[in-house]
C-alpha cells in the first residue's frame, strides 16, 4: 500500500530559488534552509507590499467534523494546485499561494499523526514540515519559557512589583502532550528553589505567545504585543506585564528570525507558506498573519484554512484575525464527506463508510447551518466541497450535491487527494466564479475602506493611550475594517454579551451559563480596559454545543462557560466553554509507535 510518505518521498521538488522566483523574489530576496525550504524577510515583504495589487482571498473552512477529520488541509493544497492547474489553461486566473499552519508535534506523535495535507495534495517536504520544521515552535516555547523564568526570578529577588505567587497565569509550554505536566508543583528545593506552588505546563500552540506571534505584522509590533501580555497580578491586584518585568526584548530577539514567514511547495509546486499554528480552541487557529499578507502581496489568489469546523474556525477567523488586520475573503469553502454527513445524521463512526443516503440526508442539517451562518451573518458566499472517499458511492454523493443544489447552494465534488490540482478543477472553477471571475480584482486587503494599502504595518497611532494597562499605554493594534467586513458581534457590546451572541446566533444556543466567578473575571476585565476585546471561544470540535454527543444542528442548548482568560498580547478573551484541555496526552497506541528511520535516513510511518 502506497503511503502519503511515499508519495511525498518520491517526489521531485524544485528547487526553492525557483519556486521563489516564481513569486517574483530573487535568490537574495530569501533565507534558504536547505534547498527545498526558505524563510522570506519581513522587510522583503513590505517591500512587495507597496507595489502589489492585492490577490483574494478563500477561506477553507469545514462543517463540524468526525473524530477522523474530513480533510481541510488536503483541500486547501487541492485547491491551491487547482487553481494553478486553471490558469495554465486561463492565464487571467492568475496565480495560486497557500497560507497554512505548521504542525505541531503533539498530534504528529499522537493521534494525527502527519499534518501536511495527503494523497497527491502535500506540502512538500513533508517530513520536516512535520518534525521542527525551520524551528519556530522551539523558538516560541523558548520565548514564553523565558518569560515564565524571568517572573521567577523576579520574585526570588525581592519581588519589587508584590507578585501574587498565587495569581500567576502564564505556564510553562512543550511542543509535545504530556498528561503529567498538566498539574505540576515548582518552586521546590528550599530557599534557593523558588516559591513553591502549583503550576502547569501546556503545549506550544496553546500560548498566548503563540497567538501573539501569529497576530504580529513586524518585529516592533510582535514587541508590543509581547510586552502587553498579563503574566500575573499583584497582591493588590494590579496586573502585571511581561513589560513590567523587561522581558519584551529578549523574547523578540528569540523569535526575530522565526517571525519570517515560511516558504515551501506542493506536489505540484505551488507556493506555500506555513508559518505559526495556534490551537483552534485557545486561540484563532489561523496561520500567521505575515504568512496570510505575504500571500495576498505576491499571488493572485490566497488559500488559507481555519481550524475544526466553521462554527470554531471561520468565525475566529473572520470576527478576530480579518478584524485585526482589516481583510476579508472573496469566498469561502466549506469542506464536506459523506462520511461527515452520516455521522451527523446518527451513524457511529465505525459504520459511517457503509452506504446510507437516508443518513446523508438527515446529517445535512449541521452543512446547511454552516452555508448559513456565512452566508446570513458574514454575507460571504460559500462554496460545499465534497472531498471524495473511495468508500463513496455515486447515488450517496448525488443526493447530497441535488439537495445543496435545490438551497443555491454551490456544492461540487473532488478528487484532490487521489488526482491531485486535476482533481480539484471542478472546486477551482466553482471558487473562481463565487469571487466574482477571474478578473474580477478587488482582493482582500484591497476592499479596505483605507483604500486597499497593503503594507504590513499597523495602524497604531490613532490608538496611542485608548487600551488597557500595559508599560506603553497602548492597545492591540487594529487596521481600518475591510468595506466589505461584517462581524458577528460589535467590539463595543459588553464582553458578556459578545459570548452571548456568538452562542445564540452561531451555535444556535438558548443562552449562556455564566457562573459567578466568571462574571466577576469579566466584570475584572472590563474594568481594566479589554471591555472591547474580541471573544475567542474554546469549545469541543464536534458539536456546534459544548457537548460532543450532540450531532446535526442541535437548538435550545445551553453553552456552559468554565471559565475566562485574558489574552491581552493577543487582544482577546478566551472562552473556555465546555472540556477543554490546554495539554493534550498520548492515546493508547500512539502515532510514535509507527514512526522509524532506516538506514539511510528515510523517516516511515510518519503519515
């Protein structure tokens, strides 16, 4: 059986100065690390910038998923290469770039294992986009480690700003899951040992470092940010900032090279950045900001995704990153499979391969309340792909794309994984004629109302001394809304009510549960300045609920909120609404247990 690490193995990459040039960049435009990947310099970037015509921009989101996945990855590079595929056939279609998250190494050694798309839709190559890659995840979990460090040492010498040792926020982070690090004691060791208390670690992409870096758009920017984050609060329950301890500097210098945007290829030799991989959950679990404007400055199109579905992805992705930087998408695919359809429709997961069109048809009611919320609350045109498995049957898939075809809804099939940018086509051409033609212009960025400036630095000025607590009295930066922009919610309803709404109008909530603690947070937030923040809600993946058991488009439920937390670097609330875990742990078997190398060198098992 030929594996997707075979396929990636066997492959013949071009070289990265090539696919480099491709975009427009000389060989001394990049920082290549070895031959087939590169890192591209931020001020090459805003160079770009200043002369580009916006490319557009399609978010790749997904209805509620089966604990399997449904493929959003491998769709994306499907239809990236798609794209390309159709303008070498129609030049005014112009040219393709992918914008992804890295992988973490979490789900590589747990149960995902590789995360770099599949089939013959692959970022290549895919052993290192998957192990440490060009090192930025080592670099951000050295960055927050140092600032949990530094807050230490603080308090072991003197303790000038009266930390409360037991009001301390940031943890500790390893790019691996661990179970055993979720509860912790430090401090241990007498007096030379530290403060004893209890203490967690989470994984990488669950920081607000993490988060933070993917929000950054320059160094000096990532800085701030930095420096606005929340460590911990005094006894008199003032905050305290990573600012206030001086540690902005050294974590920037940790992650000045990592802050350059990635650049490798597909199979097929599109573009691809992948760069930062926040957790869907904690954060907006959207690829680098840089990565997403790099894209937008040297392609025609921009192919991004949003982690888990689009009740968690799309809507963090639009009422959070796109409101951050003042960009908006052209279109928007949602990712569907029979498999996804059947499982909503009351299927357990061992038996949704079997043929069911009844089961298609009774799971379409969670499809259509995601075609919905984007095209009622966002006003973006969605478009359902069908990623096609080869347990599919033709009468199964027909019923689905007539049913989505009898709503207006645009529904097409495709081959990506087993036929690669060929199989995408059908997607390509429906993406194309959703955005408004191939020459149809006006990208993303271009819609602003500040007139379309594409240059990756922020609008700060007009926000000097407006924000929350930090040591330079700013808030997180925020471009001008995109022409086009339309929110879930409004930056100036009270924080409460921002959860409320996002439950009611997109989870189809009845309400909130928001217990007394909680309120007494928000009420604390507020009153420190984030009452304007944006809400980032953690919830499970396979609900539109906080319930997993609940399948299809569940009504009246209760969203559950646990607990608050403020992300203040990254200039939101984080929701934690239902179970969430910030450290993941190993399943029973293991994907590290299949993983090898052979003599010489060849990683198998990866994926």
């Amino acid at each position: 059986m030929t594996t997707d690490m075979d396929i990636a193995l066997s492959a013949e990459l071009d070289p990265i100065v090539d696919i480099a040039a491709g975009l427009g960049l000389d060989a001394k435009d990049i920082i290549p690390h070895g031959w087939t990947k590169a890192k591209v310099p931020i001020d090459v970037l805003d160079q770009a910038a200043e002369t580009a015509t916006d490319g557009r921009l399609i978010l790749v989101t997904a209805m509620s998923p089966t604990p399997a996945g449904e493929g959003k990855t491998t769709t994306s590079i499907g239809l990236a290469d798609g794209l390309n595929e159709l303008a070498r056939s129609k030049s005014e279609v112009g040219k393709a770039v992918l914008a992804l998250r890295e992988p973490s190494m979490g789900p590589v050694f747990g149960m995902k294992g590789g995360a770099a798309g599949g089939g013959y839709a692959q970022v290549v190559p895919m052993e290192d986009i998957n192990l440490h890659f060009t090192g930025d995840f080592a670099a951000i979990a050295a960055a927050n480690n140092l600032a949990a460090t530094m807050l230490d040492n603080h308090i072991h010498f003197g303790n000038d700003l009266d930390v409360d040792p037991r009001r301390i926020h940031l943890r500790r982070v390893v790019d691996l899951n661990d179970r055993a690090l979720r509860g912790v004691v430090v401090g241990l060791g007498g007096l030379n040992g530290g403060v004893p208390r209890e203490d967690a670690f989470d994984i990488v992409v669950a920081s607000e470092v993490m988060a933070v870096f993917c929000l950054a758009t320059s160094l000096s920017d990532l800085k701030e940010r930095l420096g606005r984050i929340v460590l911990a609060h005094s006894r008199g329950r003032e905050p305290i900032t990573v600012a206030d301890i001086g540690a902005a500097g050294a974590m920037t210098a940790l992650l000045r090279n990592a802050l350059a945007p990635n650049l490798v290829q597909s199979l097929e030799h599109s573009p691809a950045f992948i760069h930062g991989g926040p957790f869907a959950n904690i954060a907006h679990g959207c690829n680098s900001l840089l990565a997403t404007k790099a894209g937008l400055a040297l392609g025609d199109w921009v192919v991004t995704e949003a982690g888990f579905g689009a009740d968690l992805g799309a809507e963090k992705f639009l009422d959070i990153k796109c409101r951050t930087a003042g960009i908006w998408p052209s279109a928007v695919v949602v990712v569907a499979t029979l498999r996804a359809l059947k499982y909503h429709g009351g299927v357990d997961v061992a038996d949704v391969n079997s043929p069911d069109v009844s089961a298609v048809l009774e799971g379409m009611s969670n499809l259509e309340l995601h075609c919905r919320n984007l095209r009622e609350i966002y006003g973006l045109t969605p478009v359902v792909c069908f990623n096609r498995f080869p347990t599919d049957t033709d009468e199964e898939m027909a019923a689905a794309i007539s049913h989505l075809d009898g709503l207006g809804v645009a529904a097409v099939e495709s081959t990506h994984w087993a036929d690669g940018g060929e199989g995408a086509l059908a997607l390509a051409e429906a993406v194309v004629e959703a955005a408004g033609g191939a020459g149809a212009g006006g990208g993303a960025a271009a819609s602003a109302s500040n007139g379309g400036d594409a240059e990756f630095r922020t609008i700060r000025d007009e926000n000097r001394g407006e924000g929350p607590h930090d040591s330079s009295g700013t808030r997180p930066p925020r471009e001008e809304p995109a022409a086009s922009a339309r929110y879930s919610y409004e930056l100036d309803q009270p924080l409460e009510d921002k959860i409320r709404t996002i439950a009611q109008r997109i989870y189809q909530a009845k309400d909130v549960d928001l217990p007394a603690k909680v309120k007494r947070k928000l009420k604390q937030f507020t009153e420190e300045g984030y009452g304007d923040a944006p809400v980032c809600i953690a919830k499970t993946q396979y609900s539109l609920s906080t319930d997993a058991s609940l399948r299809g488009a569940p009504t009246g439920h209760i969203i559950e909120v646990k607990d608050v937390r403020l992300s203040a670097g990254a200039g939101f609330i984080v929701v934690i609404a239902g179970d969430i875990m910030t450290m993941p742990g190993l399943p029973r078997e293991p994907s590290a247990l299949k993983i090898d190398v052979t003599d010489n060198g060849n990683i198998t098992g990866l994926f």
